[in-house]
C-alpha cells in the first residue's frame, strides 16, 4: 500500500458570526411588550428570554449580549423605546428592532454580541 505524504487538507471552519446569527433566527420570543424602557432593560430581558426559548435545551443561549461601554455613556438618557410589541419573533429581529428604536446596531464580534451607537 502506498500512502501519500502530502499533508491532509485542513477541516474548513464554519463562520463563526453566521452561525451565531443563525441561532439568534432560531430562538423565537413568544412576545416582547417594551413600554418606556431603557436599552439596557431591553437586553436584560432579551438576555434572559434568549436562553428561555432556546430550542438547544444542551447549550441555551447565544452567549453575552452586551451594550458597548460608547453606547452607554453616548447621550445614554435618550436610548430609550417608547414604545415596542412584537409576537413570536426571532432574537435576532427583536435586537434589530431594539437597536432602531435606541439608535443602535448590533454586531457580532469574537467576544459577544454588541450594541454599539450608529
């Protein structure tokens, strides 16, 4: 028999990012009724309720969902939803939708998943 020594081809790796915003699809919230709340109120709850509905009962959740310190601090008082009610929606169109009422965005880093100012 004879065996190459050309060297194995390395396992291609799946992106990262994509599949976390994948899982966000996933995790459907039954409601979401935000009334006067602030950005961080709005992640808390989004927080907690991402590992709650998430159908992967062996690894719930998307990992930290964090505000960006810049965020925070930016005009912070003003980042506040007047007004959002949403049904069976997915994670990651509530953290949109949350981003947009707080003029936000969300993004997806190696560390977490970030709100940071427009």
């Amino acid at each position: 028999m004879h065996r190459s020594s050309a060297p194995a081809p390395k396992p291609v790796k799946a992106d990262a990012h994509g599949g976390i915003e994948a899982k966000m699809r996933e995790i459907i919230i039954p409601l979401i009724d935000f009334e006067d709340a602030s950005l961080e109120e709005a992640v808390d709850f989004l927080r907690i309720r991402s590992v709650d509905c998430d159908p992967d009962r062996d690894m719930p959740g998307v990992g930290p969902i964090v505000i960006n310190k810049s965020a925070q601090q930016d005009d912070a008082g003003t980042r506040r939803i007047t007004r959002l009610q949403m049904k069976n929606v997915s994670l990651w169109d509530a953290l949109q939708r949350v981003a947009g009422e707080t003029r936000t965005k969300v993004v997806i880093t190696d560390r977490a998943i970030e709100l940071m100012p427009r």
